[in-house]
C-alpha cells in the first residue's frame, strides 16, 4: 500500500478553460502548498479533494487516500480534514462538545480523551467554555484539536491564519504544522501569504491567473 495523498492527473476547469492541473504525491507528514491570486483555483481545489465540488466547476483525474481511490466517495467517506480561515465553532456546543461532535463515535473515556488532548494543546481546563469566550488563537488551536481528533487520514488547510493577527499567526501557524506532521498526515495549504508556504517546509506549487 502506497501511504500519501496521490493527484493523478487531475485538471479543474471552470467553463471547459482550464484552471489547475496537478500530478502529485503529497508523502505522510509533508505539506503542500498551493499559492495564486484569488481565482486560480485553489479553494477549488479543496473541493474537490473533499468531495464538495459543484457545478459550474468540473474535475477529472483521480484521488488516491493510502492507495484507496476516493474520486467518487462521499464525502464523509473520504476521511479528509479541513481548516478554514475561521475556525468554525459550533456556538451551541462547548469547547468539549465542540471536540466530541469531532471524534468517531462509540468507545469509553471520549470526554476524558477530550480532556487530556485539551491540556496538551495548552488548553487544560477548557472543556466547558463557551466558544465565544475564546482568543483568535485559542479557537483556533480547538479547530486544529478537532480535526486530528477526527482521525482524518489527510488534511486541507484553505488559507487558516489569515484572519490572526502577524505574532499570533506565527505561532499558530508553527504550532499546526508540527502537529501535522506528529500526525504523518499528508495536507495541502491553499495560501496568498510567502510566509506560510516557507513555514510549511514542503514543496510549493505556484498556480497562474485566470483572470
């Protein structure tokens, strides 16, 4: 089985003009980093990677998870994280909540496993707080806790420190990536920012205007 994120062949196009075309491995632990100015492609991208792609976008070529194709798997099948620019909250859960609506279902000690992740992300104590009493930075170490506690098999990011403030988007963005990479988990970046893509430590794809 080959572990990673493989795009074989794939081509987004908008219109039948061509937007993006990659042929890659994305290795366990590696991120990619997807860069262009806005309509390139690259939030399209991700949608199509995590199964959500709607007209008047098409793809062609295949997506392949660990060896698995996932082209046409739905996609809470796919097993694919996402950040985003915001951290997404549920504002009806807790922090807790938040992390066990997250976590697969079934088997003992979640809320305790919940726990324990929480104080290792620097965030003891924190389960019942409401999300709205959260910093930038807290919110969004709690997206990053939720995703890994998913179990995700790879990871999209669409542009996730871009609304934080430059000190805190240096430290977020250090502190997510090591976790990925703890993780082994294969992700790509779509990103605007240099910054991102140098602190990513992977390669970078650099996409061309359509506009």
């Amino acid at each position: 089985m080959t572990l990673g994120l493989g795009l074989n062949d794939v081509r987004i196009t908008l219109g039948g003009k061509a937007l993006l075309s990659l042929d890659c491995m994305i290795e366990p632990g590696t991120v990619l980093t997807v860069m262009g100015p806005s309509g390139s492609g690259k939030s399209t991208l991700l949608s199509f990677l995590a199964g959500f792609l709607t007209a008047p976008f098409s793809a062609e070529g295949r997506i392949l998870l660990n060896g698995a194709d996932i082209t046409n798997a739905l996609p809470e099948a796919r097993h694919v994280g996402l950040l985003f620019q915001d951290p997404m909250l549920f504002p009806h859960l807790s922090v807790g909540g938040n992390l066990l609506f997250g976590m697969p279902p079934g088997g003992h000690g979640r809320t305790a496993s919940a726990g324990e992740a929480l104080a290792r992300f620097g965030l003891e104590g924190f389960a019942d707080r409401d999300p709205a009493t959260l910093s930038g930075g807290q919110a969004s170490r709690v997206a990053l806790l939720r995703l890994l506690l998913s179990e995700p098999k790879a990871a999209l990011l669409d542009e996730p420190f871009s609304k934080l403030d430059r000190h805190l988007r240096d430290d977020i963005r250090r502190f997510t990536f090591e976790r990925l990479r703890d993780a082994a988990l294969p992700s790509i970046l779509v990103t605007h920012d240099p910054e991102d893509a140098e602190a990513a430590g992977g390669p970078v794809v650099e996409l061309a205007g359509n506009g």
